[in-house]
C-alpha cells in the first residue's frame, strides 16, 4: 500500500493521546488519567503521525490544499487500538465444544478427551496453506473492522515443524497482503502432541528452533516473539524455561500463557527471564503479582476466555501492585472473539477495570506487551499513523456491546483509509 499520501483529520472533538510523548507503558495512575486533546487535528505523511495539536494550531501551520485527504472529524472521536494477543490461524470447526461447555466439561476435560487445541491441530495439520490463509484473512479484516490496528498473531496449532512453519508463513502472507500490523508469535510449545513433555521439548529445541532461525535470517519469515503454554498437563515450569531461554537468545520476545488453570509460578519465571508479557494469569499469586510488577513483565488480560471459562484473573490487585496492565481477545476456537471493543467492555463489567484503566491496556500498554510501544499505542510525532475514528465520545466503543461498525466512522492504516 502507497505511503506517500497525505492526510489531515480536523476539528476532532476528542483526539486520545492516551499518555504524554515518549511514554512506553502506562501504570495504575497514568492508566487513570489518559492525555487527551480537545478540538483537535492530526496529520498523517508518509505513513508516520507528523503533527498532533490543537486544531488551531494546526490551522495556522499547514495549508489544507497540500493533503491528499482531509476528514473533517466535527463531533469526532480519534484512538488508536491494539490485540496483543490472538490465535487467528486454524482449521476445524470447535462450535460443538461450546455445547459440551454449556453442559459442564471443563476446558481440560475437552482437551483430555482429544478436542480443544488437538483438535484444531489435527485440522490445521491437513488444511493447505491457501485454505489458512484465506480464512486468516477473513478473520483479520474482521478485527480491522471493530478497529484493531495492531495484532499479535500467534501460529501453534501445528506442533511438529512443517505445520509450525506452514502457519508462519500463512501469517507472513498476511502480513504482506493486508494493512493490518502484525506482531508475529511462535507457539509450538502449545500442547503436547502425542509424546513427552521431554520429547516434545526436544524437538522444539534440537528441530524446530533451529529451522526456525534459518528462516528468520534468510528473511523467509519474520518472527517476533515466542509462547509456550505453561500449565499443569502441557509445558512445566522447567520445560518452559528452556523453551522461552532458547527462543529469547534468537533474539525473540518472550510472551507466554502462564499461571491460567493452575498456579505454576509461571510469573515468577517470565519475571525472572526478562518476559515482555505473560497472558491469562487467572491463577497468578501474590509474589508472582509483585515478580512481574518489579520486571515490567506485562499481564495480558483476557477477557473473553475467563468469561467462557473462569474464574477472572486480578485485575484490580495487579494494578494496585504496579503490573502494567494490557488486554487481548485470545481469538482461537474456545473464544471466537474478533472484536477489542468488546474485550474492553467485558474487562470493565467482569474485571471491574474503569473504562480508562480498559483503553490504554488495549493501547500503549497492548503495544508494550508487543514490543511495539515506540511505533504504535499513542497518537505521538512519528508513530505510525494508524487511527480509529469513531461518531462520538470515545467511551461508546467500550460502553456498547455489539453493534460497533455503526460507531467507527474510518479505521485509517498508515494514512490510508482501509
Ligand atoms: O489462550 N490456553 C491456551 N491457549 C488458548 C486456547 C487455545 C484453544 O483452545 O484452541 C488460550 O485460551
Ligand atoms: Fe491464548
């Protein structure tokens, strides 16, 4: 998509900052108090934020016949919004696990009997690569359309090494061929296919790695981070170390699912290996709380899958403890969640978070989470210029549940309007 397009968006009733320039993250007390500018206008050129301000001053600095595009945003909302965590590749319909849920079979009586990730694995093993990404980039322009401009992507639904690769390179194909970002994930450590926690380990560490960085320095695919699925019955603490240590000396962000169905003193671990983020938490402890807290490890919180599954995890008491604090949809067939508005709405309803504390942990917080926060989560001088503009008031994106296109008047990517 052409970058070297010019576009200004005046008069905004509400332009959300969401913190002050140069802020990476934000916690309890920034969360509270989100930086925004009334009347305001912002200019988007070669794809980059290039002015932010009042929309006088803007006025008088830049001639409204040098854009390409002007939208006159009178009475108008601007946010950006980010997914920091999402399992967007799969094949295999899992609609009849939520009728056995319904009826009382736990998240890991699913599993045990064969459905849930094994499953979707069997799935996405036999689906062929044009088939995932099609139905990836279905799944993708529905984020785009309730708004998420930056998404965490996540493969592991392949588990040996060419399923692992073939869902990378699906989401590589996405990356290049729609204007949603992405921060890319390996998660071959997600379930444990058909043999030991130790064989399995192994294999990811003695094959899988290895291919993988083949491929990242020949530039085949692009990987950001690394996961692993840290819980009682899957990866143990000391499976997941090795794991998460290995991918880390890549040069990738640890990012993992700790501390979910069991207290695993998973957040210790990631506190203790430097993790960008843990996701889910709903078992975390007191220290682990307070290990994360002292780290800037990030907890991504999500909403969709504790109201499917329960308990909540602590909002309330990691923010009192400092933890940044950022939200995702977990996308995947347990939770078929597209859409960030309503995760923030069920943060708030569920989590008993207030609706600032929600928007900027699907903001700058999410784009911390990622490794992303110098270039999205804010409207700041140079960051990309990806903008969410809704009719009104920014709190009817949260305050809303459903319904969210007729809210979104343009979601604009890099200045282009998707
Ligand atoms: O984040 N907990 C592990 N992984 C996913 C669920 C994946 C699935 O059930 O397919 C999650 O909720
Ligand atoms: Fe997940």
């Amino acid at each position: 998509m052409a970058n070297n397009y010019k576009l200004l968006v005046k008069n905004a009733k509400q332009l959300i900052l969401i913190c002050n320039s140069g802020e990476k993250y934000l916690t309890s007390d920034g969360m509270q108090d989100l930086k925004i500018i009334e009347n305001g206008s912002i200019i988007v050129g070669d794809g980059r934020i290039e002015a932010v301000g009042s929309a006088d001053t803007i006025k008088v600095n830049y001639s409204e016949a040098s854009f390409d595009k002007v939208i006159d945003a009178t009475g108008m909302c601007v946010l950006p919004l980010v997914d920091a965590h999402t399992h967007p590749v799969w094949a295999g319909d899992r609609v009849h696990e939520f009728a056995m849920k319904l009826a009382g079979a736990t998240y890991m009586d699913v599993h045990r009997a064969g459905g849930g990730i094994h499953f979707t694995v069997e799935h996405t093993r036999a689906a062929d690569a044009s088939k995932l990404v099609a139905s990836l980039s279905n799944r993708l322009k529905r984020m785009l359309q309730t708004g998420t401009t930056l998404v965490e992507c996540k493969s592991g639904y392949g588990l040996d090494l060419q399923t692992e690769l073939k869902m990378l390179e699906v989401i590589e194909t996405a990356r290049h061929t729609l204007p949603i970002n992405i921060s890319s994930t390996y998660c071959g450590a997600h379930a444990v296919p058909g043999k030991t926690v130790a064989e399995a380990t192994e294999d990811i560490l003695q094959v899988q790695l290895p291919k993988l960085k083949e491929c990242m320095e020949t530039g085949a695919i692009q990987v950001d981070n690394i996961d692993v699925f840290c819980e009682k019955g899957v990866f143990d603490l000391s499976s997941t170390k090795a794991i998460l240590q290995a991918g880390k000396d890549m040069g990738l962000n640890i990012n993992f699912h700790g501390d979910e169905l069991h207290p695993m003193n998973s957040a210790q671990l990631g506190a203790q290996l430097g993790a960008l983020a843990i996701s889910h938490l709903e078992e975390v402890t007191d220290e682990g709380i307070d290990a994360m807290a002292k780290a800037k490890t990030a907890a991504i919180l999500l909403p969709t899958t504790a109201y499917i599954l329960l308990p909540q995890p602590r909002a309330r008491d990691m923010l009192k403890a400092g933890v940044i604090v950022a939200l995702g949809s977990d996308f995947n067939p347990n939770a078929y969640c597209c859409s960030m508005p309503i995760v923030m709405h069920l943060a708030c309803v569920n989590m008993r978070m207030s609706m600032s504390e929600a928007l900027a942990a699907a903001t700058i917080n999410a784009a911390y989470a990622l490794g992303c926060s110098s270039t999205h989560g804010s409207l700041e001088v140079n960051k990309d210029g990806d903008l969410l503009i809704l009719s009104t008031i920014w709190e009817h994106l949260i305050y809303q549940l459903g319904g969210h296109q007729e809210l979104i008047r343009y979601v604009v990517i890099k200045g282009n309007i998707i």
